[in-house]
C-alpha cells in the first residue's frame, strides 16, 4: 500500500493526508451519510485511504471522490438560493459500466433515469451531468428548455456515440412528455455543442477538471461565459478545488 510524504504535501491537505496515513491503511473509510439532492446518489459514500491517496497525490481520482464533490456543491449551492438555476445528475445513473450488454436496450434505460429528473424542470433550471466514458470524465450541462446541451470535455473531443444517443433519446422523450414551450429546432434534433473549455495536459487530471468546471458554474456570476474564456487552469485553480474537497471530507471524521 503506497504512503505518503508528509513533507511533501501543502498545508492544506495535511490534515486529510495524516488522518489516512495513520488511520485508514487498516481498512477504515470515511463515511459521507446520504442525501437526497442529487438523483442517483441515495446512498452514502464511503472513502477508503485509496481515494485519499489519489486525490492528495494528484493521480486519477474515484467516482466516489467526484459524488463527495458534488455534495460540497449542493450544500453551497443552497446556501446562496442557486439551487434554484442548477441540480445535479449523478453518474451512477448516466454512465456506461455495463458490459455485453444490448446496446439500444442499456441507452434506452440511462435515458429514462434522465427524464425522471427532467419530468418536472422549470424554465431557465440546468443540470450538470458528470460523465465518464470509460477512464475519462467529460460535463454535460443540460437545458432542457432551450433543447441544447452544452458539452465540457477536458481533451477538446467531440461526443461519443453512446453520449449523443443517451442525450438525444433523453430530450426527445422529454419533449414528448411536455409537448409545448419548448424552443424548436431545426428536425427537430437537440443541439450538443462541444464548447471551449479549459484543456488538460496530462493524462489524469480529468476528473479535477470536471470538479473546477462544475465550481465555476455554480459558483461564478456568467460562470458558462467565463469558462467559455479561458483556455487552462493553474496550480492554484486546482489547489484551490482540492482544498474544498479535502476539507469537507474531513467534516466526516470522527476521532
């Protein structure tokens, strides 16, 4: 089981960092108790010294680490009333794990879990919708309303097969079901724009990515403009996020 270097790591994520070093290499996890705000994420969350390891240490991070985030974004996002412009999908219903599967079958099942959560939308509401197409994390942002999808990919790449199919089975059941009030398109065919964004370097920082992204949305006044504006993210950026992400872990401890 990897360690770590104390000296190594910022003063911020100490804390975190020392607790898992000396209580969780034996098994013990963090326990994140559920919340019903984010459909899909019904269940608590546990976060064992692997997800530590990984998110202190700058590598690849665990679905787990993402849905922890979220939940720090929800308990924000109410606080300052912005819960009403935004919610959140979890990826648990969205993402593609199965395997040997019928195809149009499993599309057809993530699709109806997004228009549960659509069913009842009001105008100018959008959802942010973490997804991972196997070893990356892209974000949709989803206005039902408007019919379009805006698509944040941290490679620069255009939608996958499986995600258009998703998105576009999703909005024409829900356009069906609402019937009227909806901007009209051109055949009728959602709009997923693959929008600029900042862009990785390496090869793992996609997930954190993904987290800044949903931050500055939420966070920041024309937060999709801005983000639109820039090309990537600095040291700071990213400690800045992992910052809140360990601190809020650390609400889950008990000594």
């Amino acid at each position: 089981m990897p360690s770590f270097d104390l000296n190594d790591i910022s003063f911020e994520l100490r804390p975190l960092a020392f607790y898992a070093q000396s209580s969780m290499r034996d098994g013990t996890q963090i326990v994140c108790p559920q919340q019903h705000f984010v459909m899909g994420d019904e269940m608590p969350i546990y976060i064992g010294f692997e997800d530590v390891y990984h998110f202190i240490s700058f590598k690849e991070i665990s679905a787990n680490s993402i849905m922890i985030y979220i939940r720090y974004l929800v308990e924000c996002c109410a606080r300052t009333g912005i819960d009403q412009r935004f919610e959140f999908i979890s990826h648990v219903l969205v993402s593609p794990v199965q395997q040997n599967v019928d195809r149009a079958t499993y599309v057809r099942e993530r699709a109806e879990c997004i228009l549960r959560i659509l069913r009842n939308a009001p105008k100018g509401k959008r959802f942010l919708m973490p997804y991972n197409s196997g070893q990356h994390w892209i974000l949709a942002v989803i206005d039902p309303w408007d019919d379009s999808v805006m698509y944040f990919n941290p490679l620069g790449n255009e939608p996958g097969d499986d995600f258009k199919d998703l998105i576009t089975t999703a909005l024409n059941d829900w356009k069906l079901l609402v019937g009227s009030g909806i901007r009209q398109r051109r055949n009728w065919q959602t709009l997923i724009d693959t929008v600029r964004c900042p862009i990785q370097e390496g090869y793992v920082e996609c997930g954190y990515f993904v987290l800044a992204y949903m931050r500055e949305i939420t966070f920041t006044v024309d937060g999709l403009a801005m983000l639109q504006m820039k090309d990537f993210y600095t040291d700071a950026d990213m400690s800045l996020v992992r910052n809140e992400w360990a601190n809020f872990v650390m609400r889950f401890i008990h000594y």
